[in-house]
C-alpha cells in the first residue's frame, strides 16, 4: 500500500490575520516572509489563480520534463492583495523597480522566472532544462 505525501497548507497571502498567522512567534511577519518562505522551500513554484488554465500549462509542462514542482493557487478575494505582495517580494530580490507580475508566477532556484511566455520561450529554445538542472529540480 502506498503512503499519502505529506500536505502543507500555505496561508493566504495577503492576509496577515489568518488563523495561521495567529499560531507565530510575537515578532510579525508579513505575507512578504510568507512568500519568500515558499519560494525558498521549493526548487520550482507556481503561483496562479486557482482553475487557471494557464498554470495547469504550465505545471504540465514541468512534470512533463521531471520537475514536479509546487502550486499555490490564489484566490479570486486573494487576487490583488497577492500580486501586491509578489511585486514587493521581486522588488526586494534585486528586480528592477518596473516589475509588473502577472499569474501564473514561476520562480526557480528561489528568483522570479517568469510566466507562461518565459517559461514555453526557454523550454523551445532548449534552456530551460539546464536552468532546472542548475536551481536542483532536475537531477538527470
């Protein structure tokens, strides 16, 4: 019989209030922190709305190459407060100032990627599998 892969529930974004933000340390941490421990955590993430097709694009295309990457999916009440969130986040990894995230987000080796036109350019041009390889999501 097979086991179930653990689950870990991401709390929402944009809110600092939520039911999982009550349970840290006094000290507070913004959905900022939130996102740059996800980002952090996992080799590949894709941040979308929840249904999106886009993103089921996306993810199809990582597990197609052996990357089976983590998915946060945003909800619609979640929408703006998340892009807000996400633009500060590559704002203060050294991206320019002009950044304009649109869903669904990618960040490989823990830097913005991309979306959907930089993710399908690199896979046609041949490059995305080395960029894989090098952030640790892919092994062969």
């Amino acid at each position: 019989m097979q086991q179930a892969i653990p689950y870990k529930p991401w709390p929402p974004l944009h809110s600092p209030t939520s039911s999982a933000a009550a349970h840290r340390p006094p000290s507070p941490p913004t959905a900022q922190t939130d996102v740059l421990d996800m980002v952090s955590e996992n080799a590949v993430i894709v941040i979308a709305r929840k249904g999106c097709c886009m993103s089921h694009v996306v993810r199809r295309l990582l597990l197609a190459l052996g990357v089976n990457p983590a998915v946060y999916e945003v909800g619609v009440e979640e929408e703006a407060g998340a892009l807000s969130r996400l633009e500060m986040t590559c704002k203060g990894d050294g991206g320019d100032d002009a950044t304009k995230v649109q869903f669904p987000v990618v960040f490989i080796g823990g830097k913005l990627f991309g979306g959907l036109d930089k993710i399908m350019a690199t896979h046609i041009s041949g490059e995305l599998v080395p960029v894989l390889k090098q952030a640790g999501a892919l092994w062969l």
